[in-house]
C-alpha cells in the first residue's frame, strides 16, 4: 500500500522544514491587512510559522515578520499576539 505523501512547508521564522499541521499561517490579502490564518484556508498571500513559542519571541524581537511583509511593527503587534494565543490555546489538553 502506498504511503500517504505528508505536506512540508518551510517556516519563514527559523528556515526549518516541519509538517504542515505544525505550523501556522500568516496571511498578506489584498487589502494589505496582516493576520493569523487558524484555518489556514484564508484568501491572499500566505508565509508559515513554526508553533514554537521561543522562536515566535526571538522573531518578534528581531522583527522578521515586519521584514518579510514589509510592514511595520505597530500593525504585526496584534498578529504575533494572536500566533502566541494559537500556540498556547493547542497546548492545552481538551
């Protein structure tokens, strides 16, 4: 029997190839408005991002999400709050 192919998708944050049910998408549309795509089915230009808290923080730092869409801080502030409720919402057992 074959075996069913996993999706990869590269994390634009620490540049490591992980699954996609590990990840979170980050959505540009057309309105240029920023934000965390929970679905992952949102219209508009998408970048992953690793559901590891610490490099989510070194990336906020850093500022990697204002560089790779070309924005600035104030507007992603609310988008890394989000990938961080994200993160921790998965972690809690249901």
């Amino acid at each position: 029997m074959k075996q069913k192919k996993i999706p990869m998708r590269k994390c634009i944050l620490s540049n490591e190839m992980k699954q996609k049910k590990d990840m979170i998408r980050v959505v540009k549309n057309k309105a240029d408005e920023i934000k965390a795509d929970a679905t992952g089915k949102a219209p508009g230009r998408g970048a992953y991002v690793s559901k590891d808290l610490d490099v989510v923080e070194t990336a906020q730092q850093q500022g990697k999400l204002e560089r790779y869409f070309g924005s600035d801080k104030e507007t992603l502030e609310p988008v890394y709050k989000e990938i961080i409720r994200l993160i921790y919402r998965e972690r809690i057992p249901k």
